[in-house]
C-alpha cells in the first residue's frame, strides 16, 4: 500500500463513521434524506447502515448467489434495487430492509441498474438485452439482443435510455422500443456518461481513449493519451465538465466555449495509482475520487476543469466505490475490504 | 506481482466431441482442494457443486488499434474482473472454449489488458483432439489448425479407436506442427489432472529436460565426425547402407566443441543448398563442396581426399557412419584413423502441413535493442502467421535470464532466474504458418552481439 500524504487546503471534510460489509463493496446508495446508507459486496450481501450514526439497521447475507453486481436507487420512491451474478434484480425497502419484488432474469448477470430521473423507470442489462420495469416490477419493455454484452446504461430522458456495447451507443425510446438514435464507433465501449441536457455522449474504450458525441450536431471526437483504459467518467451537474479516470492523473475537459477540441484539459494528479472511482457532487464543480491505492481525495475545480485538492483520505485497500449525499454535506467511500467509511463535508 | 502470486488460468480447446466436457468434469470432481472457477461458453453440461461455473458469451473484437489480429475476448476481460474482486479468491481458472474458437484471442486478452495481466498468469492451453477424426479435420478446418498449435498439452484422446500404428504416425504429424508441445494419450479423456493444470507451461527447462532434441535445428545431413589428420591422402571407405547415394560435404579447420561444429553445420548447410557434384568409387573428392557419393555398385567402395596442413576435418554427411560402417583411413599404412568426436544432427522431415514450428538455440548475449527491433518488425509483418513464440533470452547486461513470450502480434518478457554459473544462452521457439525459418533465424543471428 502506497502512502498518501495531502496538505488539505481548507480542509473541507471531517471523518464521519465507518462500518464494514463482509467482502468487498461493489456499490453504495444513500437516501434522498441521507437517512440510511446502503451497501452491496461481491459476497451477494445488501446492507443498510443508519445514516447519522453508521450503525447496521439490516444485512441480507448472500441475497444474491455468486456475489452482488449493481445497485441503483429510486431518486422519488428511495426503494433500492440490485443486482447480480444469480440474474435477480431484489428491491428492497431502505428503512426496514424488507425485500419488496424479486426480478428474475434467468441466466447472465445483472451488471447495470438504473432509475430515470423521474423514478419511473428501471433499466437493466443482463448479458445482450436490456429490461426495462416499471415501479411495480412490470416489465416495460425488453431490447432485442445486442450485438455484444451491455456495457453500460444511462437515461437521456425520462423515456429515452442509452446503451453501450462493443462498436455503438444506441438510444431507445422505451414505451416504443424505436432506436431514436445510434452512434457507431468500431472500440470497445467500457464505460458511458450523458451530460445533463442528454446532449454530450462520452465513453471509455478499453484501447485507452475516451470517444464523445454531441447527439445534435452529430459531431464526434476522440481524446488519446490514456495510459489505461477510461473505466471511470463523472459530468458535473450542469454538463459542463467531464471528468475521466484512466491512469492515476484524472482528466478534466471543460465544454465550456468550442471546448473540449483543441483545448488543454484540467489535470489532477494526487493518487499513485490508476483512479477506480469519480464521482461530481450533487451541486457544484466539487469532485470526488478514489484510487487502487485507497487514497480518496475531494477537488475544487474552475471552468477549465483545472483545479485543488480540498480534502484527503486513505483508506486500507482500493477504492471501490463513492456516494455523495443527496444533499451535497456528506460523502461515503467503500473499499475492496469491504470498509465503508464516511465524511461530513461543509460547503 | 510476479506469475506465482497471480491465479493461473488453463485455456481449453477442442473440436466438438473431443472430449473437453468429460475432461473438464474429471477435473472438477477429483479431489485436489483447489477452488476453481470455470468460464464456459457451451451451455449446460457441468454440473458441479464445488466449483462455480460461470457462462459467457464468446464476444471476441479486435482492438481499435489497427492491427486485425490482435483481438480479445471481451467477455474474459468483464468476468475475470470481477472474480478477482472476492476475498475468497480462485485459485485457479478454466476457460473452455467454443469448438470451432480460434485460441489466439483468449490468449491475448491475458497479454492486452492491465487488470488481468496484473491479476492472473496464462498457465497453459491444453487442446483435447479426437484421434478418429482429427486428419479430417485438420485438412478442413483452419481452426483446428490453429487448437493444434497454440497448445502446450496435446490430449489425444478416443485411442481406443485408433490402431497404434496410426496414432504414431498422427502423433508424429502433430509434432511437427507444435514442437512444443507435449503429447498425452487417452481414451476417455481419463489423464491425471497435473498434465493439463499447473503446467508453468512456459517453463522451458522442464521441456527441455523430457525432450532434449527438440531445440535442435533440423539439418540436410545426420551425422558429423571429427578428424585429427596429418598432411596426406586419405581412403574413405563405405560398405553397403540404406541408400544408393549419400550427400558428403569436407570442412578444413573443424573444431571438436559444440559451438564450432553448431558453426560448421550451418557453414554446411549453405553448401548443402547448391546443387551435389556426383563422384564415382575411386573419385578424390573436394575439399568444402557439396558431393554425392554414388554407392550403387555393391560391396565395399573407396573414395579419397588430400589433407595439405594438419589439422581437424569434419565430415558432414547425410548418414551416420554406422549404417555404412564408414572408415577413413591413411592410405599408405592401411589403418583406421578414429574419429576424435562425433556428433549426430536432428534429420530434416518432409513438411505437408503448413502450420509447423521450429526453434532457434543459440549461445552469448542478445543486444536488447536490436532484438526489439527486429522482434518488433518481425511482428508488425507475420505477426498474424506467428501462433505463438516462447524462449529464453539472454539480454546483454542483465544478469537474470529473461523468459519471453507471445501470441501473434503481442510479447511480453520476464526476469526468470540469475544465469549464475550457466552458459547464458538463447532458446526460442516459433510456431506458426508458412514461417520463413531462415529468414527468422537470420534475423536472430544478427542481434547477437559478436564475442
């Protein structure tokens, strides 16, 4: 474990508690009132820690057989869902842990989940389809198979999902099931951000370069340069930042102006190893990141994207994941020990 | 890390009714305390409690980087990464492939991607072939081809169903495609669990140790001997053998180590390539020439060659001496002259299969940046006919021997073990399509630095 020493500048955050899952955590949610804290790990575990105090208000040992993929929380209703390798989607009730529907998929994993904005709709991938439900776990919609495996998902619109795999980025009109848009790119697609607008398409390629589209002009672009492949992204909230993991520097194009093309991305360097999680708070240009090495650090960036560090941590082993409050004043970090650890962050 | 802290992962490969299923369920079921993880592809069939059995879709693509043969399966990349997230890790992974898979991108992923190139180590790819009804598939199919030579462990397996004669001669065929190889005979897929898992396949050492020769450069001639002669004529003298001719070929100055007659078989090598001058019994032959000896006439023949400054000659011929009882002798006392060593050479075969392999071994040090360069060109080129590469090297200023390896356009190498007191040396093989032997080991040659 490399060490990490950081002069925090203002000193923006204070430890708050920290608690543990069984193995490593693979995805946390918070409450849209920061009341609880839910945890997922590769053992099949879900987990949910008290907001305030950290302390295990449920654990669900082994829900998901062969180990938890995904989690994504509905941002009206609060319900949680999983996902993993047992091809279920479990939704369970953040309060109480109470397990409120079971989705079935059959064979393939459950590798990505995600509500739309307005918690109508949950997507999910399993292998080359995507299912889509609604809040009562009636299934919506079912994609036709993909040309490869899903590798990412994100919601354009309230009912316009996009999806990633090897060579394209389709967009579906999911009461319809029309493809409404597709962007091909001859790469393998690992990772995938939309903008706030929907406008901005980035993705990570496992060749070590971050591909981007503007869907209204039709315009695309490709950033090199990567010393590994771009598995982490984060939009700020107003769309005007992306950040990309990549290597242990992160990356910051601003698209801001005619930005990003010809213009000198922000870069932060703090982290000794490759950045394994981005994360841009709820408001503002503040972002969070973890490493392979357990550094967690918390950066003030301009309109460039360039920017400080205002605040740092080291956790005991790879940073697996990281949750900002809904409301901006605290932040959570899981790690590959099955650590989750937690700061109160002043604005 | 280094390769014995990484999980190590075994490819499986076969045609469709091989036997891979039975293989991979013997392995599962025996009790070897190991947590394995399999990663198949064809659904269904294993069925066992112990071992976690995850199916993938094939998803192979090509990396956007221009080159075609350097693809991957996307799919191990997704599912090997998240297995090595549990604490409880695997200690070792089996990949089996679809039937009709090429080898060469599961094997790259294990070279193309950070993570799992820093997670896990390719152990080996083991090909189970079904010896009824391989020949026709060979001659069909470019991917069984391809299952053959990539393998480190051949399973050839249903020998029930086969006469011995047969599966010699299939097992010789085989050979000559993957020199590297080892051979295991089954006939239902029933061999012991420790000659497909945990081979450390590119411990060439081992190979070497089971298989002496197979380093050895196949030569035109069998056999060498060493001659301390004074000035004066000498009677070679030739009995009866197996052949109506035999090619011949007298080279002054010959040294009696290893090196020097490595060097005087490839000095021979380039006479052999122009055309033999025929000499009659009684003939006296040259000195440095291509002859052919015309032996048709039966009972005892002589020929005769000059020695004008004493010295050392060797005798570079097609056949050993003893299948011709082949004596020199000093023509005005009549005696035998022994030879002070001799050396036999690996006989050239006849090559039908285009798919073929051969190894380069060579004493002294390597400059590193030639053979990069060199290596780096080479790939650029063939690397889509080049399968697979494996060898030791012995780089220039580096006191550790450097395993190397590679899959069509990809290598990689590794400190291994310090020279200490042995001869440094390089050991490469190259299994590959049409490969230009010569032209590779011209290439090798020249980024030896001179002694």
């Amino acid at each position: 474990m490399s060490t990490f020493t950081m002069k925090q500048r203002k000193g923006v955050t204070a430890s708050g508690w920290s608690g543990t899952v069984d193995d490593y955590a693979i995805a946390g949610a918070w409450t849209s009132n920061g009341g609880v804290l839910v945890v997922a790990d590769v053992a099949g575990g879900v987990f949910g820690f008290e907001g305030k105090s950290g302390k295990i208000r449920w654990a669900h040992r082994g829900a998901h057989g062969g180990g938890a993929l995904s989690m994504a929380i509905n941002p009206i209703t609060d319900q949680v869902s999983t996902g993993g390798q047992d091809g279920r989607i479990l939704t369970w009730n953040p309060e109480t842990g109470a397990l409120s529907q079971t989705i079935d998929l059959g064979k393939g994993w459950v590798e990505n989940l995600t509500w739309s904005a307005d918690g109508k709709c949950l997507a999910a991938s399993n292998s080359r389809r995507v299912h889509v439900y609604d809040v009562e776990g009636k299934e919506v919609w079912c994609s036709d198979d993909h040309p490869s495996t899903v590798s990412a998902l994100a919601w354009s619109q309230s009912q316009e999902l996009a999806t990633a795999c090897y060579g394209q980025v389709a967009f579906f009109d999911v009461f319809s099931g029309d493809v409404t848009q597709k962007l091909e790119w001859k790469g393998s697609l690992v990772s995938m951000v939309l903008s706030y607008d929907g406008d901005i398409v980035a993705c990570g390629s496992q060749d070590n370069t971050v591909h981007f589209w503007r869907r209204s002009t039709g315009d695309d672009s490709m950033m090199a340069g990567y010393p590994s492949k771009p598995s982490y992204l984060a939009f700020d909230a107003k769309g005007s930042l992306l950040a990309t993991g990549g290597g242990q520097a992160i990356t910051v194009w601003s698209f801001q102006g005619d930005g990003p093309e010809g213009t000198r991305p922000g870069v932060l360097e703090a982290h000794l190893e490759p950045v394994t999680s981005l994360v841009f708070a709820p408001k503002g240009r503040i972002l969070a990141s973890g490493a392979r090495d357990g550094s967690v650090a918390i950066w003030e960036l301009d309109n460039a994207g360039n920017g400080g560090l205002i605040g740092a941590s080291q956790l005991d082993d790879l940073v697996a994941g990281i949750s900002w409050r809904p409301d901006g004043r605290g932040l959570a970090a899981f790690d590959a020990r099955g650590g989750v650890t937690t700061w109160r962050v002043r604005s | 890390m280094n390769n014995q802290q990484k999980v190590p992962v075994t490819i499986l490969t076969g045609f469709l009714g091989s036997g891979k299923t039975t293989l991979l369920n013997r392995i599962l079921s025996e009790e070897h305390g190991k947590r394995i993880a399999v990663i198949e592809n064809e659904y269904g069939e294993v069925g066992i409690d112990q071992a976690l059995v995850i199916n993938a879709d094939e998803e192979i693509f090509e990396m956007s980087n221009g080159c075609i043969c350097c693809t991957v399966r996307g799919d191990l990349i997704r599912v090997l990464g998240n297995l090595m997230k549990r604490r409880d890790k695997f200690d070792y992974v089996l990949v089996e492939t679809t039937g009709l898979a090429d080898p060469g991108p599961v094997a790259q992923t294990f070279f193309m991607d950070d993570e799992i190139r820093a997670e896990f180590s390719l152990d080996g790819i083991v090909t189970l072939v079904d010896a009824a009804h391989i020949e026709q598939q060979l001659g069909r199919s470019d991917e069984s081809t391809e299952q053959i030579a990539f393998a480190d462990v051949l399973v050839l397996n249903k020998t029930d169903l086969v006469s011995d004669d047969s599966l010699d001669a299939l097992e010789g065929r085989l050979r000559e495609m993957n020199k590297m190889t080892r051979v295991v005979r089954s006939e239902n897929a029933n061999v012991p669990v420790d000659t497909v898992l945990n081979l450390n396949a590119f411990d060439l050492d081992e190979v070497l140790e089971r298989r002496p020769s197979f380093l050895e450069p196949e030569y035109p001639f069998e056999w060498t001997g060493v001659y301390a002669l004074e000035p004066g004529r000498y009677e070679l003298s030739l009995d009866d053998g197996p052949d109506p001719t035999m090619s011949l070929a007298i080279m002054t100055n010959q040294g009696s180590d290893d090196t020097a007659l490595r060097d005087g078989a490839e000095w021979c090598v380039r006479q052999y390539a122009e055309d033999a001058e025929n000499f009659a019994a009684g003939s006296t032959l040259p000195i440095g020439k291509h002859t052919s000896l015309q032996l048709q006439d039966a009972g005892r023949k002589s020929f005769f060659f000059e020695v004008d400054t004493a010295g050392k000659i060797g005798l570079y011929a097609q056949h050993t001496a003893e299948e011709f009882n082949m004596k020199v002798l000093n023509t005005e006392s009549n005696q035998e002259i022994p030879f002070e060593c001799e050396r036999t050479w690996v006989a050239q075969h006849e090559h039908d299969d285009e798919v073929g392999s051969f190894a380069i071994e060579r004493d002294g040090d390597v400059d590193p940046q030639r053979f990069n360069d060199w290596l780096s060109r080479l790939l650029r080129e063939n690397g889509i006919d080049i399968f697979r590469m494996k060898g030791f090297l012995s780089l220039s200023g580096q006191m550790e021997r450097y395993v190397f390896q590679g899959v069509h356009m990809l290598f990689d190498a590794q400190p291994d073990k310090p020279w200490g007191e042995s001869t440094r040396r390089n050991q490469l093989v190259f299994i590959g399509r049409n490969l230009d032997e010569e032209g590779i080991r011209t290439g090798f040659e020249s980024c030896l630095l001179s002694q």
